[in-house]
C-alpha cells in the first residue's frame, strides 16, 4: 500500500495555507489523521513525493513536497533535490539553501486548488 496522492495533497496544501513546513514524523501522523492509514516516516514518503512534484510541474505549480523537511535540520533530504524538472540539482549547499528558501516561498503564495491537478 502507498499513500493516496489526493489525501498527500491535502495534507501539504493545508500546511502551505498556514505557512509552515513540517518533519517528515508529522507528515506520516497528519496523513494518518485524514486517513486513517500510517506509514513510516523513514522510507515511505520519498517516492509519493517525487511522484507529487512531477505531476504538479508540469500546471505551473512550485514543488509542493518542500514543507517536508528532516527533523533537526529542517531542510528537505536529499531525494528533493532534482525529484522534478522544476527541483534543481546542485552539490553546492549554499546554492541548495538558497533554492530551497525560494521555492518554499513559492509554495507559500501559489493559489493551490482544492483538488489535485
């Protein structure tokens, strides 16, 4: 079983209208809350996540899976960085932070629909 993409939506759009980023602990407990469903927060969102990206870029949409970062860093993890053709790929970290802050600000003032392009 894999996290539904509707209800991962939901879920991230309702963080992104409250301007808040979140580990990836609290994505696994409010999915949970909507669904009823847990999955571990270690493993079990890399693919949904990359998967939301790529469907949401090509709507013009900013990559949304930028509120969920790793606890203690509070920064996306690795499989962020290129997960779609909007999500650059560096090895620079100033770069990466830079990249990240931008498009987390972008997320924040996207007109999210209600429902998943």
């Amino acid at each position: 079983m894999t996290p539904d993409p509707d209800d991962l939506y939901a879920v991230l759009i309702k963080w992104a209208s409250k301007r808040r980023w979140r580990p990836y602990t609290q994505l696994s407990h409010d999915y949970q809350a909507r669904t009823g469903d847990w999955f571990e927060p270690h493993g079990s969102w890399d693919h949904p996540l990359g998967d939301l990206n790529r469907r949401l870029a090509p709507t013009g949409a900013p990559p949304l899976s930028a509120l969920v970062v790793v606890q203690g860093t509070d920064r996306p993890g690795r499989g962020f960085w290129g997960s779609a053709p909007n999500v650059p790929i560096s090895s620079n970290e100033l770069e990466r932070e830079a990249a990240w802050g931008r498009i987390v600000e972008e997320v924040f003032a996207y007109p999210w629909p209600h429902n998943l392009p």
